[in-house]
C-alpha cells in the first residue's frame, strides 16, 4: 500500500521585535549604527531620555506600561553607563525594576524565556570605542594605532581615571576636538565601523551576546 505524505502547512513564527531605551544620544546614534549590520531586515525602536537620572526615575513606570500589552516576541533592552557607580548594585536596581513591573529579565530568567535584558556600558560607551580601535583609527586616522598595547588601555573596562576623559585626551593630542568631544558626532563617525567580532570590551561583548539573543 502507497502512504502519502501530507503537507503540513507551515506556521510562521512572528520575527522578534527589539526596543532600546537608552539614556543618551550618543548611544542612541551608535545603536543606529550599529543595529542595522546585526538586524538588516529588522528596525529596532530606540527609546531616548534625557540622561540616566530620567532613565531610572521612569524604568519602572516604563516597563509596567509595556507589561500591559508586551507581545510574545517582543523584547526589551535597557542600556546604561555604569559611570561611577558600583556595577552590582546598579544591575540590583535595574533588575529590581523588571521585577516590580512583573516583566521577566534575561539574568532572572536564567536561560528561559524572557522579555526585558538590563546592560551595563562599563563604564560609558566610550570603552566600547576602546575595545575596537580600528574603529576608532577608521573615522580618526591620526590617533596612534597601538593603544591598546599601551599600559593604562589593556583592558576597555578598567582604564583608570575614566574611559571619557581618557578617550578625549588622546583625540586632543592629535588635533581632534580641541574645544570638548562632541559625542554625538563622535558616535556618528565610529559607529558605522564598528565590528563586533572584534571588539575587547567585555560589556560590549555581553551586549553583542544579549542583543544576538533578543533579535530575530
């Protein structure tokens, strides 16, 4: 006896659909940059406030509002500077949020689904730019080309007396931004040359892990 096969129809899963809120515009535009070579039939939603205090005073009415109407293959990232703050205590806070809100978090969640990933950009975005210098040297050819081998710029996250502060110094030396770095235009001009596989900032590598995670 001939058994046929039957066509089962095919299901098709909703694509996930990212949204950001970040605190400024510099990462704003730097997602912009960014987003696009990770999701290139996608276009994530970015969320600005205006700086991290705003950021945090809202999270929590923030994601009780998404957590009226949260679709299934939505997601949500929360991205912050640990600026001078302690970095557990900060991740305590964002994660209190998710909670209160009755949303799960992707650390709470413990490789389960989830629906909100908190970050932290140790300790500002400009580490991120540290850890692909070959960005940075892409949109700035005159800065040096072995910082990172020098002492003090080994480690992205750990560079002693503030990545910000370091990063414009060594810009200035070199003629760029005399009068104050101009983040935004900065994000503008290193993000499109940013390469995730390359990158040496260890939360810039678990935001790359965390957003592969959330897309579609």
């Amino acid at each position: 006896m001939v058994r046929h096969s039957i066509d089962m129809p095919k299901i098709d899963m909703p694509k996930r659909h990212l949204e950001f809120l970040v605190e400024e515009p510099s990462m704003e535009v730097f997602l912009q940059a960014l987003l696009p070579k990770l999701f290139p039939a996608t276009e994530p939603i970015i969320h600005l406030h205006q700086g991290k205090p705003a950021l945090l005073r809202r999270l929590e009415q923030r994601l009780r509002g998404y957590a009226n109407w949260l679709p299934e293959n939505y997601r949500i990232v929360v991205v912050v500077d640990r600026d001078c703050e302690a970095c557990r205590e900060l991740k305590r806070r964002l994660e209190a949020n998710c909670r209160k809100a009755g949303l799960q978090s992707k650390s709470a969640a413990t490789g389960g689904a989830w629906q909100v990933a908190t970050v932290i950009a140790v300790e500002e975005l400009e580490a991120w730019y540290f850890g692909d210098w070959p960005a940075v040297r892409a949109a700035y050819p005159k800065v040096p080309p072995n910082i990172p081998k020098r002492q003090g710029y080994r480690h992205p996250d750990a560079i002693a007396g503030g990545t910000k502060q370091a990063f414009e110094r060594i810009l200035q030396s070199k003629g760029y931004f005399k009068t104050g770095l101009r983040q935004r235009e900065i994000a503008e001009a290193i993000g499109p040359h940013i390469d995730p596989a390359r990158n040496r900032s260890p939360s810039f590598r678990f935001f790359h892990r965390t957003i592969l995670a959330a897309g579609p």
